[in-house]
C-alpha cells in the first residue's frame, strides 16, 4: 500500500512539474534543480523512487509543502492546475 502510494505521490509530482515549472523545457530545469539528468529525474519520478531530499527540492522548485503534497497528491496536483 505505501509503495502505491509513493508511486502516487511522485506520479502527481511529474505532471506538475511538466507544466508548472517556468521555462523552455521544465524537467529540464527541475533535473538541474537536484543535480541529476532528465532521464534520470523521469526514471526516478515514474517509478517512485524519489530521495526525501529530492522531493523536497522540487516541491520548493513549485512553491508546494512536501507534506502537503505527500498526505495528499491528488488535491496538490489540482492545486496547481
């Protein structure tokens, strides 16, 4: 169940980081913001194995709370819309 979750969380976390992030390319910006390649950070994201540090990193990167965004992805994701 908390995997699922996790997947779920992170799964909300890549949309909005598609679209909300300022920019030509937003995962672009947003893999520069921890450190990492565009296909990693995708990688990562998609399957939800994303570090506490990095998700908190670009959680701040959408002016978002991690908790928040942990406790309830969906509600976060529509937030943003």
């Amino acid at each position: 169940m908390r995997e699922n979750h996790t997947v779920q969380v992170t799964s909300a976390l890549y949309e909005m980081l598609k679209t909300e992030v300022p920019g030509k390319s937003p995962m672009t910006v947003a893999s520069m913001q921890i450190g990492t390649s565009y296909q990693t950070l995708r990688r990562k994201l998609i399957s939800g194995k994303l570090s506490l540090n990095d998700f908190e990193s670009l959680c701040e990167l959408l002016n978002l709370d991690p908790g928040f965004v942990y406790a309830h992805p969906d509600q976060a994701r529509s937030q943003k819309k």
